[in-house]
C-alpha cells in the first residue's frame, strides 16, 4: 500500500505568531475530524520550522504533523549566503524538504543538474525529497509535456539506486494551475500519474513503481481533491493557497476518510 500524503506548502507567507496559530487550528481540526492515516505535512518558511517543531513536541499533535522545507541548498556548508542546508533544516525538525518547485526552478533559475545534488544532500541527513516535476502551459500546448517531466525525473532522481529511490516523493504540479484557480481534471491528473509511474517501472522496475507515493499539486482545494485523489495512481496532494485556511486544509486531508 502506497502511502497517502497531505503536504501544505505555505510558501513565503505567515509570519511567526502566523504559523503558530494556523499550525494549532490544524491540529486541533486533524485531531478531532481526521480518521483515515494520511501522513500530514507542513512546509513552512525556514524562519519558523524549529517553532513549529517546538510547538508540535508539546502538543497531542506531536505524531501527526510532519514538517518539511521548501528548499535546500546544494552544497553541504560554506560561503553560500543565504542559503540554508539539509544538515540544518533536519536539525531543527523537518522530516520532509519540497525539491524543484516550480516557483524555484522559474525564480531561481534551479537546474535539474543542481536538484540532484540537492536531492543527495537531502537524503544524506534524512530528509525525504518532494521532488516536483511538471510543465508550463506553453510546454502542454506544444505537446512536450511528458518529455518535459521525463527529463526532469531523470536528471534529478534517476541517479538514486532503487533502495532509496523508493523512498522520494514525487508531485506532479502542472505549472499552468499553480495558483491560477485552473485545476488539471482527474483525467488530466491521472494521465501524467500513470506516465510518472510507468517512467519509473522502465527506470527501475515495477515494484519499486508501485511503492512510489506521486502527489498531484494545482489549484487543489475541498471541492476538487475527492475526484482527484480517488484516481488510481493519484496518492495526495501538494496543496498551496488552500494550505493557508485551516477549514480547507483539513477538509482536504478529510478527503481520505472512510
Ligand atoms: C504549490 O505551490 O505547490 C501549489 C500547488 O499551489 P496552489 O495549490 O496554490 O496552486
């Protein structure tokens, strides 16, 4: 059985007293309305990861919240200004780290080149990588989208031998529907999941494709995530703006309930 995943990524938003007050509501919401076990995880800005994991360790949510990063750097240590390691973000509580967003690959110019490297760093002080991969509108309407992802899972994860490859996380984020509102349709969705998962089954074989959680990431909100998740090949999702409301966030990790 693949794992299910919830994953809020906050991105640049909620300020200290911010986090602390959106990680408690969801906790108290997960607790109390939350039956089915779907690993939940909260991405948060690298300024307040070691509050939330201060905050998760005296609360009755201690188990159920996992914390992630939204990035890494690529180098271990040294004059990188600015730039945080994997060695820090798992000393101060994350469990997870988001590799390759797009908003990182646009913004920050990250090559699949660099997110491999970030990705060995990552796994070499335990942090699970979810690892994102997905094409913009231009690349879908030129019709290269599977080359596009094929490329990025190669150059980025297709180094890992199978043991650990098994244990990466992947999301598939169609950029065109990354904050837009414009949601991939399950069919959409499940067609690229199924390509993901056969690209892996070639890569390595079909075991480890069927171990392989594959999160769909866009636009995902309460009203899409039940159709979304019940594809075959669909394991969660990577949740954005709906992340940031309690309710919504809930209501989505609800979507596994019996
Ligand atoms: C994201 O940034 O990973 C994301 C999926 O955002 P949104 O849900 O807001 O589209």
């Amino acid at each position: 059985m693949r794992q299910k995943i919830v994953a809020g990524n906050w991105k640049m938003n909620n300020d200290l007293k911010e986090s602390l007050k959106l990680i408690s509501e969801v906790a108290n919401m997960v607790t109390d309305e939350v039956s089915n076990d779907a690993v939940v995880i909260v991405s948060a800005p690298f300024t307040n990861i070691y509050a939330l994991d201060q905050w998760k360790t005296g609360s009755s949510a201690v188990d159920k919240i996992k914390l992630a990063g939204q990035n890494c750097c690529w180098e271990e240590s040294g004059a990188y200004t600015g730039e945080v390691s994997a060695k820090m973000l798992k000393s101060i509580g994350a469990d997870y780290v988001i590799l390759g967003h797009s908003e990182r690959r646009q913004y920050f110019a990250e090559s699949n080149s660099q997110l491999a490297k970030k990705v060995d760093l990552a796994l070499k002080h335990e942090l699970i990588p979810i690892f994102c991969v997905g094409e913009t509108l231009q690349e879908r309407e030129q019709g290269i989208h599977f080359d596009v992802i094929k490329s990025q899972l190669k150059e980025g994860l297709y180094h890992l031998i199978k043991s650990v490859f098994k244990t990466v996380v992947i999301a598939y984020e169609p950029v065109w529907a990354i904050g837009t509102g414009l949601t991939a349709t399950p069919e959409q969705a499940q067609e690229v999941h199924a390509y993901i998962r056969q690209l892996i089954a070639e890569g390595y074989d079909e075991e480890t494709a069927e171990s392989v959680s594959i999160l769909y990431g866009g636009s995902c909100n309460p009203s899409n995530a039940a159709s979304l998740f019940s594809q075959k090949d669909i394991d969660g999702g990577l949740i954005g703006g709906a992340s940031l409301k309690s309710r919504d966030f809930t209501d989505i990790i609800k979507t596994f309930n019996s």
